[in-house]
C-alpha cells in the first residue's frame, strides 16, 4: 500500500523485519535496531547505551524488539535530502527507570 502525503513517501509495512544486535561500545554496550529485508538508506531505526552491569535489561529490551512488540506504525518515509528511512513509534516509554516497567507491561 503507498500513499503520496506532503511530498514524502509513506508505505505502510505488513510486518516488520528489524535486526537488534549487541555491540560493546567502550565501556558500554550499545543495542541498535537496524531494518533487514527492508531496503532504505538508512536502515538504523533506533539504538540504546547500557552499562556493562544492565546487560540482563539489554538483552530483554533486545527480545521484546525481536519478537514485534517494542515498535508500532510503521512507515518508509523520505527525508529533505532524498534519503529513504523507516519511521515508527516505540510501544513503551524504553528509557532510564521506566525502561524496567515498560518491558514488564509488554511481557518482557
């Protein structure tokens, strides 16, 4: 399905297919949530920084993302320099304090 709006390409996506990995980013771990099968120039949806001692709520927030239940309202939209990206709101509050009960809302 796709619909022209204010210039910009709108697609809405029958099922999401995003890729959440963990990388060690210093002292830090940092979950980004990249598209896959989807193609876009700019495929990084959405990225986290944990300390090395949150890695248990990491990998929870990662399950959550793997499973279709973090992100909602999918579209393909265009940026001002022709630059396609996926654009979708997350399901919960993900951050600081209120990432543990958001998790524990959606089942995580």
């Amino acid at each position: 399905m796709k619909k022209f709006k204010a210039g910009r390409l709108i697609v809405t996506l029958e099922r999401e297919e995003f890729n959440a990995q963990m990388n060690p980013d210093g002292p830090n771990l940092l979950l980004e949530v990249t598209s896959t099968g989807i193609t876009v120039d700019r495929p990084r949806v959405a990225g986290w920084s944990f300390g090395v001692n949150q890695r248990p709520i990491a990998e929870r927030l990662k399950r959550c993302i793997e499973a279709g239940k973090a992100f909602k309202g999918y579209e393909i939209l265009t940026d001002v320099n022709g630059k396609t990206y996926i654009s979708s709101e997350q399901a919960g509050f993900f951050h600081k304090r209120h990432l543990n009960p958001e998790l524990k809302r959606l089942g995580f």
